[in-house]
C-alpha cells in the first residue's frame, strides 16, 4: 500500500436532513508523508457546511469509487483504487490514503457548472442555495429563494432556552459588566422560572401583554423569557418614549402590566407612570383602576419600592406550588405560532406600530443569523451587545441568539456607551460584537481606542440603517474585526432577511447587505407595476418567508398595506440584486429626493461624502425649493479637529458623482436627531435644516 499523504482540499459537503454526509469532493494537490506521520490537512476554504460537519465531532468514512454519495462526483473508472477517506473533526485532520487524482475530474466538471442545472431542474434557476455562500451565480431576474439542507426548528422560546441549559448548565448566559450580574444557564433558568410562575400568581394570563419598559439591565432580559414561558406576550417598550408615546403604546396594546426601573438617566419611569395614571398610587398592587389606561393592573418596579406598585422580589416570591404547576401545564399548551412579542416600529415617521411576532418568526431567526455567522459550531462565542434590547436587534439578536445556539452575550452598560463596548471586549474576552453604523462610528473613533486589547474579536454584525463601505474598511483594520458581517432587515421580519458571510470578500462586506437568509424569499420590484425587475436594476425590496410578522396588532388597515394577499412584505426599502443574491440599498422609498424630475438616493452620496478625509458622518435630506420641488442637503459631521466649507465639499463632489446629486446645501452639524436605536431620524434632520436655511414656511 502506497504510503499516507497530505492533501490540500477544497471541500464541498451536502447533508441529508438527518446530518448525514451525503457527498464530499475536491482535491487540490497533495505531497507524500512518512507512514507515521499523521497527517494535516490545511483546508483552503470552509464554507459553513462543512462547519456544520465540524461541529458534531464525530468521525466518518467515505469510500469513493463504490458508495452512491461520492459516486456521483468520483465515478468507478477502471484501475482506479477505492479511495478511502477518514474525516476527524475535533482535530481538523484529514488522513487519505492514496487516491488517483483520475478519480476527481468529474468532480470539478460537475462543480464549474451551477448545480441548479443538473438534469430535471430548470435551466434558469431562481434560487440560491445558502449553506455556505454562493460560489455561482444560478439567478437569472431579482428574485432569490434562500434554499438551505437545514430545516427550520419547531419550538418555542422556551424549549429553546431548555436544551441550551442540558448542553451549558454551567456556562456563562448573560452578564452585565456594569451592574455586576453574571448568570450561568442553569442559574439564569431558574430565575425565569421563578418570575413566569410569579406573575401567573400575579394574575396574568396566557395572552396578556406585559410592557418592558427600561434600558439595558438584567430584568429586561429576565422577563423576555419569564413572559415567553407564561404564554404572556412581551411588548417592548421604547426607554426614550416620553408621556404621550407611552401612553399610546401601552393603550394600543391593552397592557395589563408594566416592568420598569425608577429611573433611568433624565427619564423618570414611576413619576411618568404616575402622571397618566394618578390613581396608582391610592391602588392595591396589582388592582390599579385607571381611566387612561383601563387594562392596566400591575407595575413591577425592578430596583425600589413604591406606592401602589410592585417590587421585584414581590413576584419572584409569589408563587405558590399550584402556580409552578400551571406554569409547567402552560409548556404543553404553548405552540409555536403563538404570538410572543410586540415590537413597536422605532417610528421615524408617524405613530409607531406594533409589529407582532410569534415564537415562530424569532426563534428560528435567531437560529439562522447565528448559522450565518458561526455560533453553531463556536459554543464558546461571547457576543457583545450595545444594541438596546427593545429592539429586535437586541432582543432576537442577542437574548433569544443566546437560547437558541447557546453563546454568552455580554452587555457593556445599561446606556450605550462606546468607550464601555470596548473596555467589555477586552475584559470579557468577547469573540463578536454588534452595533448599528453610528455605535461603530462611535468605537472606531476613541481617542484611546489603541490601549484596549482587542485581539478576540473574530466577528460581528453592523445593521440598523445603510453602512458606509468606509466605515466597514475602518472597523476591519482599526478594531481588527475580520470577520464583520453587514446585515438587513425591519422589525416587521423578525427582523434579520439578508445577512453577509464572515468569509466574503472585503468588496462584497463594503458594498452590499449580503445574501438572502436561509428559507427567505426576496425580490426586487418596480414600486409603480411590483414586476420583478432585471438583475441589476434598482427597485422595492419584498420579503416572504417563516420571518413576516403576524399583524400589526389590532391594526387590519396598516397589516394590509405592508403585506400583499400572496404575504409579501413590503419593506419600503430600494435597492438592487446581483446573480449571487448579494443586495446592495440605494435607501428608503420615503428617503428619495426629487429634483427636477431626477430620483436621488441619499444613501449613494452619503456613501460618497464618507470618502472625504474630513468627514466623520454624513446624512443627506431633500430640502423644498421653489423651482425643482426639492434640492440636495448634506448635513456633515466633522471629524475631531477639522475645518471645512461648503465649498470644498461641493468641490469634492465634481467630477465623482452626477451634477444633480451635488448638494446645493451643506450644513456642518454636531449630531444627528436618533431613535434610542441608532437610526437617523431624516424627517427630524429635514425639518432642522429647513429651519437653519430659512425655508421652513416655504411649505
């Protein structure tokens, strides 16, 4: 028998849906070992499903030349040997023995042909087979289905966090480095299991909406699960909302109870609380009687005790042994389609809707966000999370990723802080790191960012609102963070539906959103017809799939507007899809500038202005003018210490981009007005620049 050698491979797996191996190909070169070495194999590229064969451990055997699997890409030829191939996991090595090189060129043919057009399917294919990213382009208009060989999960929240507890009972599930909490699996269960069955003793129900009200802090993330295993659904609440949105959004609703600390900053929860409902404070706990709020019965205050409320410790110690029972009845009568959690829209325009999600919709985007980037075969991931919990983002991003795939997530401080995002990198060891364009703005430009060591970065995900290729390169080689990943979605799909991959390349990372998420439908129509449109050209952005939410709650108007009759979710989002399912934005519909009939995307001279070594930030609104309807504004942020004009930014632009699309205004600015997300809120920006130029009362 000929002696062992090393090969370099580049390696293709399939699975069948019960994991098994159902093919593995490509020999790239190879030299010969002594017979005791063993050998390592250095793969020149994983793609994720073979990640997925990572993280089982276990080991297998595939003889080609004889077994129908690797028959169809190294088919019995004569004098060829039966190659024998074992496969260790744990150990990424790679013992072959001795294979005819003769045995592989099938293989290759078969691979240089889209495999979307084997014998039986169509020629024109219009889906993407998203296990590992793309490596041909198999769609021929803007329309891509996210095909995947791993199925969706089925179960709820609850069940997730369970299985997660049997695999890490002891590890670390969430901390909280600046309040000092830190809970493993088994110590973080308990607790949701103490304060679920706490407020069915409180009286709520399966159904019943509970408002979390309040920053990042460990309770918000406490009663995400306790309400998920009551059946009690989870309205977040935005922290910034002041009387009149609180009101609306709780009254919108019907919530029956509020969670919520005293105070946060300059927002004084309880005294807010107390101004819409002055009854709270003649009330028993848990029997307020209010005539603005009418289904209200219970406020849980997290850190102090007050009139006519709840304290925390009330309801962890609330529950009798007939309520542990009811709780573990509930397990079996909660079913995946169940509504969860209402996430009001962050409203940069009009009142906020409540987009409504199922266990469904969240649990398994979790599970694919973190398939995307890794966390299935990185169980000692530690994620940290600046992002607020009472967006999706934070919520399904961070809390529910950590029960699904079971990974730590670290949050920084109750506020967001940038300085702090790095100091918990460092401290906690975190591998990833989430963050909206504006947070990493924010991180890449501490002054001191350089002291902080950084080292075990490996990824993360910037999403939120459009990102500049700029900013993408400065988080690269400034924070070190290879394998960053840019996201898309809305809050209305759960919210992630295109999501890059840590191993694309760094043009692809600037410039596009990534691929279609695994089981989504995505395509790109002309806003006027909702015709596909050619692959290429610029239209809506519509979404189908496990993701669209329920409904907006009790809101059959707005639900209809947004979701066709064949489910199709309007995102109102423009942009373009290239034959990989990669998508690139061009901006919001609402966003768009008409000036003198021309359409511009504020998003592509915003991405241009990033360019300018001046230049920190830029948004760009349209402006009333008289003659065209709307002219170009850029509102810039400067850098630290620099000077500029108009002028020299308008100079900047000749040349680079369309005469048109060269601001006529420029404003320097020294923030943006946000939503507590991190979003710009253009209609604000619009209005201020309107007022600075005096043409506010020309509407």
């Amino acid at each position: 028998m000929s002696s062992p050698r090393l090969h370099r491979f580049l390696v293709l797996t399939w699975f069948h849906s019960s994991g098994r191996i159902s093919c593995i190909s490509g020999l790239a070169s190879s030299k010969h070992l002594a017979r005791d070495n063993t050998p390592r194999a250095r793969l020149l590229q994983r793609p994720p499903a073979a990640f997925e064969l990572l993280s089982t451990g276990r080991r297998f055997k595939v003889r080609g030349g004889s077994g129908p699997e690797l028959q169809r890409f190294a088919p019995r030829q004569s004098g060829v040997p039966s190659a024998e191939l074992h496969i260790m996991i744990l150990g990424v090595a790679f013992t072959a023995h001795s294979v005819r090189n003769s045995c592989f060129p099938a293989a290759l043919k078969f691979l240089r042909t889209p495999w979307t057009r084997r014998a039986g399917l169509p020629a024109a294919a219009r889906f993407i087979h998203v296990d590992g990213p793309p490596i041909v382009p198999t769609l021929t208009t803007s329309y891509a289905h996210g095909t995947s060989s791993t199925p969706m999960l089925y179960d709820t929240i609850g069940g997730m966090l369970q299985k997660s507890v049997e695999r890490f009972p002891d590890k670390d599930a969430v901390v909280f480095v600046q309040d000092g909490v830190r809970k493993t699996f088994a110590q973080f269960q308990q607790e949701v299991d103490q304060a679920a069955a706490g407020l069915l003793a409180l009286g709520l129900k399966k159904g019943d909406r509970l408002g979390m009200w309040g920053p990042n802090i460990y309770e918000w993330v406490l009663f995400q699960f306790a309400t998920a295993k009551a059946g009690i659904i989870l309205v977040s609440v935005n922290p910034a909302y002041q009387l009149q949105e609180l009101e609306y959004a709780l009254r919108k609703v019907g919530c029956k109870a509020v969670v919520c600390p005293t105070q946060f900053k300059t927002q004084k929860y309880c005294d807010m609380l107390r101004k819409i409902c002055p009854e709270i404070d003649s009330s028993v706990p848990g029997d307020i009687q209010s005539a603005r709020l009418p289904e209200l019965r219970s406020v849980i205050v997290v850190d102090s005790r007050q009139p006519g409320m709840f304290h925390l410790d009330d309801v962890m110690q609330a529950a009798g042994s007939q309520h542990t029972r009811e709780l573990q009845d509930l397990q079996k009568k909660i079913i995946c389609d169940d509504p969860i959690n209402i996430q009001f829209t962050s409203g940069t325009t009009g009142l906020p809707k409540g987009a409504t999600l199922s266990h469904h919709n969240i649990v398994n985007n979790a599970y694919f966000v973190g398939k995307r980037v890794g966390y299935d075969w990185k169980p000692l991931a530690r994620v940290c999370v600046p992002v607020p919990l009472y967006h999706c983002f934070g919520s399904v991003g961070g809390g529910l990723v950590m029960a699904v795939h079971g990974t730590t997530i670290v949050f920084p401080s109750a506020g967001y802080d940038g300085k702090a995002n790095i100091a918990a990198v460092e401290s906690e060891r975190c591998t990833f790191i989430y963050g909206t364009p504006t947070m990493y703005v924010d991180m890449v430009n501490q002054p001191d960012l350089r002291k902080y060591d950084l080292s075990s970065l490996e990824g993360g995900i910037m999403a939120g609102s459009p990102c500049p290729p700029e900013l993408v390169r400065k988080v690269v080689s400034e924070m070190g963070v290879k394998g960053i990943t840019i996201g898309y979605g809305t809050t209305e799909n759960s919210p992630v539906t295109f999501l890059a991959s840590p191993t694309d390349n760094m043009e692809r990372k600037a410039e596009t959103i990534g691929y279609v998420l695994d089981h989504i439908e995505a395509k790109i129509v002309d806003p006027t017809t909702e015709q596909v449109v050619p692959l290429g050209m610029t239209g809506e952005i519509m979404i189908r799939g496990y993701c669209v939410m329920l409904e907006y709650w009790e809101d059959k108007v707005k639900t209809d507007e947004c979701i066709t009759k064949a489910r199709w979710y309007k995102t109102g989002d423009i942009g373009s899809m290239d034959g990989y399912s990669y998508c690139k934005i061009s901006g919001r519909s609402k966003d768009m500038i008409i000036r003198g009939g021309e359409n511009i995307y504020p998003a592509e001279i915003e991405q241009f202005l990033h360019t300018h070594p001046k230049v920190k930030e830029a948004q760009v609104v349209g402006v009333q003018d008289a003659r065209m309807g709307e002219e170009v504004c850029a509102c810039i942020k400067l850098v630290d210490g620099q000077e500029c004009t108009t002028e020299e930014i308008r100079d900047f632009c000749k040349g680079q981009v369309a005469h048109f699309k060269i601001p006529r205004y420029v404003l320097f600015v020294t923030g943006f007005p946000l939503t507590v997300t991190g979003k710009i809120q253009k209609h604000k920006l619009r209005a201020e620049a309107e007022g600075r130029l005096g043409i506010k009362a020309e509407k």
